[in-house]
C-alpha cells in the first residue's frame, strides 16, 4: 500500500520531527526508539526459539501433549430435561 521509503521522504520526516521536538530532544528519542526496537528483536527472537524448542520437543515425543480437560472417569451427570428447566418443573416462569 504504502511501498518503500526513499531519501526525500526520510529528509522530509526528519525535518518535521527537528521542527516538532526540537534538536535536544531529538536525540534522546532517537536513542529510546533504538531502544524499543532492539527489546521487540529479542523478545521475538526468544519468541521464536522457545516455539521451535516446544515444537521440536513435541515431536520427539511422537505428538501434541493433550490438553487438560474434563476427566473420562468422572462423566458429568445428564438430565433428561430441556436446558434451563429443573426436573421437578420450579424453574418455569409461567
């Protein structure tokens, strides 16, 4: 949509960032967006390696490791009435 940034766009950013923050501030927001972007790469980066080590390690042990979830011991209970209705009929509005 946007396509790439060339050098009169980037001349034209820096102009209204000078003319917005001024030349002491500048750097200083330099610095901290350097800052910001070098976290988000190593967040990512973790990201990406602890994905792959899951991955690896899920097919190691021959498949996805399964959810917790209800226990097929343990079924709940069925009722035999329509949902929102009781058995002895006290739910009933009318």
């Amino acid at each position: 949509m946007f396509g790439s940034i060339g050098a009169p766009e980037l001349i034209l950013i820096f102009i209204v960032a000078l003319l917005i923050f001024g030349p002491r501030k500048l750097p200083e927001l330099g610095r901290a967006l350097g800052k910001g972007i070098s976290e988000f790469r190593k967040a990512t980066t973790d990201l990406k390696s602890t994905l792959e080590r899951e991955i690896s390690e899920s097919e190691a042990t021959g498949g996805v490791p399964s959810a917790p979830g209800p226990s097929s011991k343990n079924p709940a209970p069925v009722s035999d009435s329509p949902p929102g209705r009781g058995n002895d009929g006290a739910d009933d509005p009318a």
